[in-house]
C-alpha cells in the first residue's frame, strides 16, 4: 500500500489554522454518472474514502450539489465521527437541475440554506472551509461577487464556517474577496496544459493563500501529451501521477483534490506525491502549455 510521504518538506499547508495534507481527495466523482445520483458501486464508493483517510489524506473536497447529497451522505457513512485531523471543504453558489445542470445560486437565502444542506448532510456543526463558487460551467464570468460574498461572512461571523475561500473566479473577484474578509484558498482550474492562473498562483502564494486546482488531470478529457507520456516512462510511473507530481513543484501554495472511484487508482494518484522531478522533467513537463 502507498501512503503520503509527511516527512517530505512542505508535504502539509496550513488554512488558516486548518493543517491539511497538501495531497488532498476530490469527492465529486463518487456520485453517479455526470455527478447525479447514487454511485452504482456503493460499497466500493466507501471503501476509497476509508483508504483516503488511511493513506494519510487530511483533506476531503466535497459539496452538497454532487448527487445532489450523494457525496455527503457518503462521507458522513465512511468516516462520522470525523478524525481530529481531517478537514472537510464544501462548495456554495450552484445547485443542480433535473437535467443534471447547474443552475447558480447565489442569493443570500440560498447561499444559507445550501449552508444549512451541507451541515446537515455532512452531520457536523460547522464547516472547516466553504468556497463560493462563481462563474459557470464555462469558466469564470466577470462581475461582483460582494453580496453573495457577504452573505458567506455573515454565516462565518456567526460560528458555522470557519474559513472562506473562492472557486471559478477572476483574479478581480479574488480580489474583491479580499478586500471584504480574509479568504484562505482560491480553487481554479488548473493543470499541465491550462495554466491561464500562473500570475495569480505566484500572487497567493507570496500572500500565504492556497491554490487548489479542480481538474488537475485534465477533466473530462484527460491530459494527452507526448511529453508527458515521454516523461512518466523514463520515470517509470503512470502519466497521471507525473501530472500531480508537477503540480506539487510548481508552487508550495498548491494543493491537490484529484478524484476518483476507485481505491487501485486512489494509491496511483497518492504515489504521484512522492515522485521528484528532475530539471529536465520539469522544463520538458512546461512546455506542455504551449502544444
């Protein structure tokens, strides 16, 4: 069995004063097909969350919107009573459509009650980290995210969030975001071969904030690239696992939430934390973008 290496340097990061294993877990893909319904392996859906938390994984993203409830309830049946050290990240801002679309909602009556959801759902009192999530399914949309953002604060000055952060935004929403409350992590798509947020991972970072890439393998449609092939074979290692590797050395701010619903693939993703990369790996790997 693999398991995270916490004796690498800067294998842990702290939100706030959440400390969480920079190798994280993405729960969204435990639900059913395009993220509706229950899991058609439900025994095997717990088993990896069980493993997760075995293999050293202090960091569980999940939200109410996936199923929709399905991955909370699963969460809550794999591991309540939660460990002391696990942290559990939520996201607000969309709900989901009987078409399996995802509507925004980001009123303030609906940013509490999606709060109030995933409590609940979730069987805890308050929630570590909750991102509000911005834009659509296309990416990030400009405008001001003030009054849902302030919506957040409000729930946070009342005891039941501890941290804030962002997701699917601007860098101008991020920083509007911060000139309202501190936040403590910005959760953009990101990988090998989209790496439009390099100015404002650089940014966060000297700022002490988090970056947590969603799709760090690509999504829906996987990282394909020679060099990135040419790269896993010289290191004997699987192409996904490069891809996550890379990630952890492009900035100590970054941290990792790759899904998935299988436990075998789960030890392939975490063994992608221990892998070094060479100076050479590194300057073939970032020439990805530019194919």
């Amino acid at each position: 069995m693999s398991a995270l290496s916490t004796s690498l340097p800067g294998s842990t990061w702290d939100l706030g004063d959440l400390t969480v294993s920079r190798f994280g877990y993405g729960a969204m893909q435990l639900a059913g097909p395009w993220v509706m319904g229950p899991p058609a392996d439900r025994v095997g859906a717990i088993a990896v969350l069980r493993e997760a938390v075995d293999l050293g994984i202090t960091h569980i993203d999940t939200s109410d919107a996936y199923g929709p409830r399905t991955t909370n309830h699963l969460i809550r049946e794999a591991l309540h009573p939660y460990p002391e050290s696990l942290h559990l990240v939520t996201k607000v801002g969309a709900q989901r459509d009987e078409q399996g679309g995802w509507p925004t909602a980001r009123q303030p009556d609906q940013l509490r009650r999606q709060v109030e959801e995933n409590l609940e759902s979730l069987g805890i009192e308050a929630l570590d980290l909750v991102n509000l999530r911005l834009g659509d399914a296309t990416g990030p949309q400009p405008g001001s995210i003030a009054d849902a953002f302030q919506a957040l604060v409000e729930l946070q000055r009342q005891g039941v969030i501890r941290h804030l952060g962002v997701s699917n935004a601007t860098a101008e929403q991020v920083r509007e975001a911060q000139g309202i409350a501190p936040i403590v992590c910005v959760q953009n798509r990101y990988n090998l071969a989209h790496r439009e947020d390099d100015e404002l991972i650089d940014r966060l970072a000297a700022e002490g904030i988090a970056y947590v890439p969603f799709f760090p393998l690509g999504g829906f449609s996987p990282l394909q690239s020679s060099a990135l092939s040419a790269v896993a074979t010289r290191l004997d290692a699987t192409s996904m696992s490069v891809a996550l590797a890379w990630l952890l050395h492009r900035s100590p701010s970054i941290l990792l939430i790759p899904g998935t619903s299988s436990v075998a693939h789960l030890r392939e993703n975490v063994a992608g934390a221990g892998l070094v990369l060479s100076d050479v790996d590194l300057a073939e790997l970032d020439e990805i973008a530019g194919e």
